[in-house]
C-alpha cells in the first residue's frame, strides 16, 4: 500500500527500510521506421526544460540514426536574457533548409508543441494552441527514427507526452490537442 500527499500519483520504489532516491527516466532508442511515416504525419510533445535559465539547448525529433536527417523542436535560449524560444529545425544532407523560432512566456513550465508535416503541403507549427507559422513548401527529410537530442542537446527535461501519428491532422485537431 502506499499513500500520496500530492494531488497525482507517483511511482513506487521499493525501499527495503531504507532511503532510495529515484533515478532519471531514459528515452534510449525510441521511436521505430515501422511507426514514423517520412512522407506526411504529426510529431507532439507537451515538455519543458528542467531550467529556464540555462543557456544550453535540449531537442526533441526526428533522425534517420545520423544528424544529417532531421526534423526537430529545440528548447532554449542561447544567451542570457534572451527571448525563451521553442525553435523547429530542418536538415537534409546535413544542409540546414529550414528554422523557425517562436517565443514562449517560460521553458520550464509545460508547452504543447506540434508539427504537422507533409510532402505535398509541407509545414504547420502549433504551440499551446495557436497556429504559429507555415511554410508550404519544404520537403520532408528522410527520417526513421524518434530521438531526444541532436548534436550534444540531449533532452533533459520533464515529458508529460510525446506523441508521433502516421497521417496529418487538420488545423483544429491540432489546436485542440496543443490547447493548455
């Protein structure tokens, strides 16, 4: 049996009389090619950094096992007393073809991100509920797999959900779901 004093349930660590601390959850290879359709679909997290203050950047994406395929968010600031920005990054053969950053109130509380890609109608980003850019004409990297971090930004933060769905969906499923 066990008793919470908080509003939500926590974990069970067995402690054998004495104190545990709980160690970090790990994301390690994630994500599979059978699950990931590099044509069209929707990539979602609800996530925030550890620190908002911290200068470093954590990411969350798409790879094909290398960073020269990849479609991601980056979390972070760059400098100090800089804007706190959600940045979404494109690259194929290691050729930067798209970024974006769109300004959020803190990176440390939860954000709910989405992208919708697509071949045929290329990007459309959505941040707590709002449409926040386009841009129709960029082409889908060839990407296999789900990662949590890309050249040295691991993702080192808290993850309420990350979300991948093989086909679009439309503008207001995507503002429901990324809705606060």
């Amino acid at each position: 049996y066990q008793a919470e004093e908080s509003s939500f349930a926590t974990s069970y660590i067995p402690t054998n009389e004495s104190t545990v601390t709980r160690l970090a959850d790990a994301a390690n290879g994630a994500g599979s090619s059978d699950l990931i359709n590099s044509t069209e679909g929707v990539l979602y997290a609800e996530a925030a950094k550890l620190n908002d203050n911290s200068l470093d950047y954590k990411a969350i994406g798409f790879n094909n096992g290398s960073q020269q395929e990849r479609l991601v968010f980056i979390f972070g600031t760059g400098t100090v007393g800089e804007t706190k920005r959600i940045r979404f990054q494109v690259r194929t053969n290691n050729v930067l073809v798209f970024q974006d950053d769109f300004n959020v109130t803190s990176l440390s509380q939860q954000n709910k991100i989405a992208v919708r890609y697509s071949n045929t109608t290329g990007y459309a980003f959505f941040i707590n509920g709002l449409k926040v850019g386009v841009n129709p004409s960029l082409i889908v990297p060839q990407i296999t797999r789900l990662g949590f971090g890309v050249s040295g930004a691991n993702f080192y933060g808290k993850t309420k959900c990350v979300a991948v769905f093989k086909e679009t969906l439309t503008d207001a499923e995507l503002e429901c779901l990324t809705t606060i």
